[in-house]
C-alpha cells in the first residue's frame, strides 16, 4: 500500500498537516494533522510498503511492546482508508 499521488506533508508553524494538491484538492475534505509517528508513517508509505514493514520500522524506532506499535499503525492505516488516502 501507499499514499495517493498529490498529497504531501506541509509544516504549519509546529504542525505537520496533510495536504492535497492538484486534482486531489477536489476529494479530500477536512485537514489532517500529523503527529511525529504519523508523519514518519506517511513519509514511509510514499513508496509501495506493507503493515508489517510499517510496524518494523516504529519498532526499530521506539521502545514500545509490539502490540501497541501494531495497533497504532493499524488506527493510522484505517485513519488514511476512510479518507481515501492509500492505494493498496
């Protein structure tokens, strides 16, 4: 899975939201704010990745049971599906 073409990662004074640009502006409804996880997740999920290298990489980052890092980036994953966001 991965980000849809036309949104990227804009820094507004201390928060990194999510932007559309080009044709994406016309689907994409609300804003998105990205905490410091989020952002290193959509980041990663600029190229073709899968849930589990998703939870590799917060894992080889954080000190965190891997239960919870499961569940965070599922919570994130399922956060991009209802707006449209991913290609899978």
């Amino acid at each position: 899975m991965r980000i849809k073409e036309g949104y990227m990662i804009k820094q507004l004074k201390d928060h990194d939201i999510v932007v559309p640009i080009g044709e994406a502006m016309i689907n994409f409804n609300g804003i998105m704010t990205l905490n410091e996880t989020g952002k290193i997740l959509f980041e990663a999920m600029q190229k073709d990745v899968t849930k589990d290298e998703l939870i590799s990489l917060l894992y080889g980052l954080y000190c965190a049971p891997l239960d919870v890092i499961t569940a965070d980036v599922t919570s994130f994953i399922s956060k991009l599906r209802e707006k449209k966001l991913i290609i899978e």
